[in-house]
C-alpha cells in the first residue's frame, strides 16, 4: 500500500547522564517529524561509541552482541511499522513505541465507535435519522483515507486538529452525484453528528478528554419560507381537472391547518381521530421524526378535509385517512399547482408546515408557547425561528403601539386622569 508517511531510527547515546564515562543507550523513531525516544536499558562507554554508525566501536569490548542488538531493535521497530501499515492504521511514532515495548493497550477506534453507535441508535432513532449519520460516517472514511491515509484512527489521536480538518475537507469536498459543494449549514450538521458520537465516546470512558471543547459552530441564518394569507387562499380556491393536482393540493393545505409533517399525515388513521380535552375532535400522533407527541385540535378546513376524503377507495384500502403518495411527486406536483396559482416561491410540502407556524397561528395571536406544542418541538427555541419572519404582524403591533402613543400626545390631560 503506498502511503506518504515518513519513517526513520536513531540510536543515540544520553550524554546528559553521564557518570563514570558511562550513559544510557537510546532509540529514537520518527514518523512525518514527529518523535518519540526510550531507553534501551543498556550502559555504554562513551569513548566506545561510533556517533555517526550509531554502533560501538568495532574494537570495543562486547562490539559484536551490542552492535548485533542494535541491529535487531532497528529491524524490530522496522517491522512495526510495516505491520502497522499493512493493518491500515493511522501511524505515529508513539504507536511504534508503544507496539515495541509492549504497552499499547487497546484502544477504541473511530469505527468502533460508529459501529457501536448504529447499534445501540437502531431502536432509538428513526430510519431518516440513521441515513443521516450514515452519510456523516462515510464522509469521514473518505476524510481518514485522503487525509490520513488510513480507514481509522484511534479515538485518543482525535482532537481539535481533525475536527477543524474535517470541516475543511467537507467544505472543500463534492460530492459526485451533485452540481455544487456541500452547503455550511449540512456542514455544520454532519459535525453535530460526529461530536454527539464523540461525546458518546466520552460518556464511556472511550477518551479522556473531548476534541470539541474548543470548537464551536457557525449557523447560517436563513428565513423559512411560507405562504401569506393571500397566496395560501389562491391554493384554497385552486381546482383542476386532473385528480393528482386535487389531491395534493388537499393534503398541502391540510398540513397548513395542521401543522402536520408529510409522513405523519401519509400515516394518519381513524384511530388518531380523538375527542380532546374541550370535547372537540383532535388529532392526537407522535412526530416519527423526533417521537414528540402532537395534539392538534381539528379546524374547520382541516376537518372538511377529513369529511372528503373517507370513503376514498385508495385510502380505505390502507386504512389511512389520506390516499398515500410519495414525498417526491407530492413536491413535484406543488411546483405546477404554484406556477398555475401565480405564487413564485419554491413551493414543497414542507412550507406547509411553516404556513401553519406563520400566517395560520403566530399572526393570529396564538402564543409561540402553544404553537410549540402544535408542532411537536422539544424546545420553545426552535419555534422561535418562526417568530422572527412575521413582519407583517410585527408592523401591525408596532401601529396599535404608535397609536397609543399618539393618544397620550393629542390627550395628556386625560391620560393624567386616567392614571390618577
């Protein structure tokens, strides 16, 4: 296998301790410039020693035993290195000393650490989650091979060096069934993957210290897009003649209603139809995303909705409350229903759902605190997202704001009456 890595030995004398014009017989390995010495635990006369050959003088007394030993810790070490290489293992010079004199004990590594990850993650994450990790995990094989020149490394040789290297391999790196490099956000995503791996690692005792500590991430701000109140009555009152169109458009404006993701509405049934707390029909699901639960109350538009659809052929026959489609032509079919709508924004299922964060409840006066809820958020921050994007209803307060103060400039007395 070819490799770029650098190797060399040095036998040498400690000339620092000298006594009794005797000193400690060294060897010293050095890998790409990096070192590392230890102590051959033999005495040697400093006036018998040849400083170039790195051998006793050939008329020195046991010349013959101490060159032949020499000999053989350099073919020893030598050895290694090449075992190293072939098992395809990241090669340092403190590996060769360590495999030398006996005390490299196993350690975890990288691919361990995936492996055990996967296993113990099947139960616990969902199928979209692990395919995520899996295109982190194979982007790190290919970081280790073109960086490294290894499939793995240990987890004691990870630190903030490969974690900074391997954001810059990702940023550098294109993948080969896309037009354009990877973008900082999913960047930044596969880095978040890897460190809750590493963090795992930690947790077990797997390493000593956490290669992240000083490492911290950079997010890009993006607005989330989603349709205004006129936009979303445009898809309202759209009817085509073709089939396909109608029910997309159905299922689209649903999520609006709902704030239900595209794969738990595809898996909705009659049993997730449920009187709530008020004595009104909810929906009440688990995000198979996240597993958070959902209780969203049935508005009028949704429940229209619900009524259409029940004797469906397509949807009896799966037993859910929607006829399934695939994500793909859902998304698909929504960039014809815009272009005939006139709506310019690159519209998918998913908007649907920022509709409902947005124009549905927000800008209506419902508390971020209860749209959190509605969404199936684990923390009220991911719902503040939404929260910055709403100018119009930030416009709206402003002017009551500027209206009230306005009051108090035209009738100051009566202000001051009021408070007294």
């Amino acid at each position: 296998m070819k490799t770029s890595k650098t190797f060399s030995t040095l036998i040498w004398l400690n000339t620092s301790r000298v006594k009794n014009n005797q000193t400690e017989l060294f060897a010293r390995i050095t890998v790409n410039q990096k070192r590392a010495n230890f102590s051959l635990k033999r005495k040697i006369n400093i006036n018998s020693w040849d400083k170039n050959k790195g051998h006793l003088k050939r008329n020195s007394p046991d010349a013959q035993i101490v060159n032949q030993y020499i000999d053989q810790v350099k073919a020893k070490l030598f050895k290694i290195f090449v075992k190293l290489q072939t098992q395809d293992k990241n090669i340092t010079a403190q590996a060769i000393k360590e495999a030398y004199l006996g005390t490299d004990k196993k350690y975890p590594t990288l691919k361990e650490l995936i492996e055990y990850h996967n296993s113990k993650s099947k139960g616990k994450l969902n199928n979209a989650t692990l395919r995520h990790y899996a295109t982190t995990q194979n982007y790190l094989i290919k970081f280790l091979k073109k960086e490294y020149k290894t499939s793995d490394i240990l987890l004691k040789d990870l630190n903030y060096a490969f974690v900074i290297n391997f954001e810059l391999f990702l940023t550098s790196y294109t993948p080969k069934d896309h037009h354009k490099k990877i973008g900082n956000n999913t960047i930044m995503k596969h880095i978040q993957r890897l460190r809750k791996m590493v963090t795992m690692a930690y947790h077990l005792e797997w390493i000593d210290r956490d290669p992240f500590v000083r490492f911290k991430p950079t997010f890009e701000k993006h607005e989330r897009e989603f349709l205004t109140e006129n936009e979303l009555q445009n898809i309202e009152n759209f009817n085509s003649d073709f089939e396909r169109l109608n029910l997309v458009k159905d299922l689209f404006v649903f999520s609006c209603y709902t704030g239900i993701a595209y794969i738990d509405v595809m898996k909705l049934t009659k049993e997730n139809l449920l009187i709530g707390i008020d004595g009104h029909k909810w929906i009440i699901t688990k995000r198979q995303k996240t597993g958070s639960p959902v209780k969203v109350p049935i508005l009028e538009q949704a429940q229209l909705l619900i009524n259409k659809y029940k004797n469906n052929i397509r949807a009896l026959h799966k037993g859910t409350l929607f006829p399934v489609i695939s994500n793909e032509k859902i998304n698909a079919y929504l960039k014809e229903i815009a272009t005939l709508c006139g709506i310019k924004k690159n519209l998918t299922f998913h908007m649907a759902r920022h509709t409902f964060a947005t124009t549905v409840t927000l800008t209506n006066g419902v508390p971020i605190e209860t749209v959190s809820k509605l969404l199936g958020h684990k923390k009220l921050a991911t719902t503040q997202i939404y929260a910055h994007v709403i100018e119009r209803k930030v416009s709206q307060d402003m002017a009551a704001l500027r209206a009230v103060l306005d009051n108090k400039k035209i009738n100051p007395q009566k202000t001051l009456k009021q408070a007294h």
